[in-house]
C-alpha cells in the first residue's frame, strides 16, 4: 500500500495565556485506501492534530507529507490550491450554502479548482449525488433537505475533485443514529472504493467500524490499533 499522509514529530504550542503544549511529538503514517479514526477526551487534542494536517494551521514543528508532496513551510498560496485538489472536508455542520442547490453546492469546489468544465463539473456532481444517493433532490435549495441529508450532500461536495484524503471532524456528531448509521456506511463504501478516509470522532461505534483507531490523550499518541474486520 501507499502511504498518502507522513506526520513525523509533530509539536505544537498554544501561547495565550501561557506557553501549553497542544500536540507532543505525533508521528504515524496512513496508507492509501485506508478509514482512520483518531478518537480521545474533548481537549486531547486531537481536532488541533486534524487541522496541522488539513494544512488550515502551519505554525508548528515537525514535518507533513500528503500525497508525494511536502506541505510544512509552503506558501499560503500553495496550501489552498493543494487543499482545494487533494483534500476534501466534511465538518459536525455541513456549511452548505442554504440560498443555493443541492447541485450547485457541490459544484462550488469544482468551479473553485477551475480544472474542468462547467458542463464536467455539473456531471461530476450529479455523479457525487448518485452515489450517496442524494440525485433526486440536484434541484431543491439546501435549506429545505433535512440534517441527516444536508450531510449527504456534504460528503459529496467534498468528493466532487476527487481528494486524495476525506478528512472529517466530527462528521456524525450532530445526527441521530439513524443518520449516522447512514453517513458512516457512506464513508465506509467510499473506503472500500480505495478513498483514504480520517475522521475525528467521539462515537465509539463509528471507531469500531474504521479500519483502525488511534487514540490520544494529552497531546500524544498512547494507542493505535486496527479494528478486525
């Protein structure tokens, strides 16, 4: 397997109002294909770690690698094309725009990365629709979809470049069970199709169903094991 995402010694500090050590010494790897969950006590810092690696924060030591490429130390610039075509993101609030469609919400990163044609991209996001299920409501204005499906259309906007790693904080955290049940099998087909999935949770049922766990507390890695199947 390919390894997509290298994180070696990690560290970072919080100054306000002292110096704190947020993230202490990180190191691990993820492979290509592979459903990560990073689980552990609210302030353990793991959404801190998600956001290093989503390339959002870049004041920290140690070095990221994703997708062949260094991302520690580049340009503003360069992080927000690199994150825009091999990163897609689905948060605990979907942030779908509620003014506009269901289609045109997903076609928004698309039309940002500027790669293909307004047409392909149209056809890439009814393709994104009708995977998670979502393509009969292309035309109804995302206000009007329940929770459980403006998170559907979530994951679809942040599938519609194709990413080379889904990164999820939280991505249940505000459905029922019904709901996440739905959104995890989502994330789940999509990882056996081969996309490289991390996820922040607290659900311990989500955990499980991952291909494995690494859990943290205080900032650093104590555990990581894989689930058996």
């Amino acid at each position: 397997m390919a390894t997509v995402l290298s994180a070696r010694q990690l560290n970072k500090y919080f100054y306000d109002p002292e110096k704190f050590q947020v993230l202490n010494d990180v190191t691990f790897d993820v492979q290509a294909g592979e459903f990560l969950a990073i689980v552990g006590k609210s302030g353990c810092g793991k959404s801190t770690l998600l956001y290093l690696l989503s390339t959002m924060d870049t004041e920290y030591d140690g070095q990221i690698e994703m997708a062949g490429t260094k991302v520690t130390g580049r340009s503003q610039d360069f992080l927000a094309h690199f994150r825009n075509e091999h990163l897609g993101f689905v948060f605990q609030f979907h942030f779908l725009l509620p003014e506009f469609s269901v289609l045109q919400n997903v076609m928004l990163p698309g039309l940002k990365l500027g790669k293909y044609s307004d047409k392909e991209i149209e056809e890439r996001a009814m393709d994104k629709l009708r995977l998670i299920g979502m393509a009969d409501y292309a035309r109804k204005p995302a206000s009007k979809l329940s929770g459980g499906q403006q998170q559907r259309v979530a994951i679809a906007r942040a599938l519609i470049n194709d990413p080379t790693i889904i990164m999820g904080d939280e991505p249940t955290g505000n459905l029922d069970r019904a709901n996440t049940e739905n959104v995890f099998e989502i994330f789940r087909d999509l990882a056996q199709k081969g996309q490289t999935i991390i996820a922040v949770t607290h659900d311990p049922d989500f955990a499980a169903g991952t291909d494995r766990v690494i859990e943290m507390s205080d900032g650093m890695i104590i555990a990581s094991h894989e689930n058996k199947v």
